[in-house]
C-alpha cells in the first residue's frame, strides 16, 4: 500500500495516489483500506479515480478515503487517485 503526493497547485488542492500491488499468482480478494487525513486535508467527496485492469471504485468522504470488497487481478496493481484540499495554510 504506498500513500503518495503526486501533485500540487497554488489553489491549495493536490492529488493523493494510493496503490495495491498484487504480486502472487492468485487474486486477492475482500480486499480493504480507510486512509483517514490528517485534520489540516479534506478530501473532495467521491472524487476517487481507479486505474488498472479489475479496479473497482474507491470512495471519498471530507476526512477519509477508503475501498471495501476490492479484488486484485494476479500479477496486477490498482492505483487510486484523489483530490484533497487543505483546510489551513501550507497543508498541501
């Protein structure tokens, strides 16, 4: 599970990306995370973008980002990507 910033604007917004890698020769399944943000971010409410063969939508609330029920194809990943803004100076 890597929890990046993969960018950043003078708006105060940035883009969060989080990716799961499956590495075994199987599917994984039942496959869950809940980020919670630290309280100087807010997220932008359903605004999760999946990439990748099998991904299935993420959600997004204000304060946390989260999956439930994924699967992960074999040898595959999914990336998770999410618009956050700060809520105070110098947050993102």
């Amino acid at each position: 599970d890597v929890f990046t910033v993969i960018s950043s604007s003078s708006s105060g917004s940035a883009f969060l990306e989080i990716a799961i890698q499956n590495t075994n020769s199987f599917s994984l399944t039942d496959v869950s995370f809940v980020d919670n943000l630290p309280a100087s971010l807010s997220a932008s409410a359903g605004s999760v973008v999946p990439e990748g063969l099998g991904c299935v939508t993420a959600t997004s609330t204000s304060s946390t980002i989260s999956l439930s029920a994924g699967t992960i194809p074999p040898m595959a990943s999914c990336t998770y990507r999410v618009r956050v803004f700060g809520t105070s100076v110098g947050s993102t």
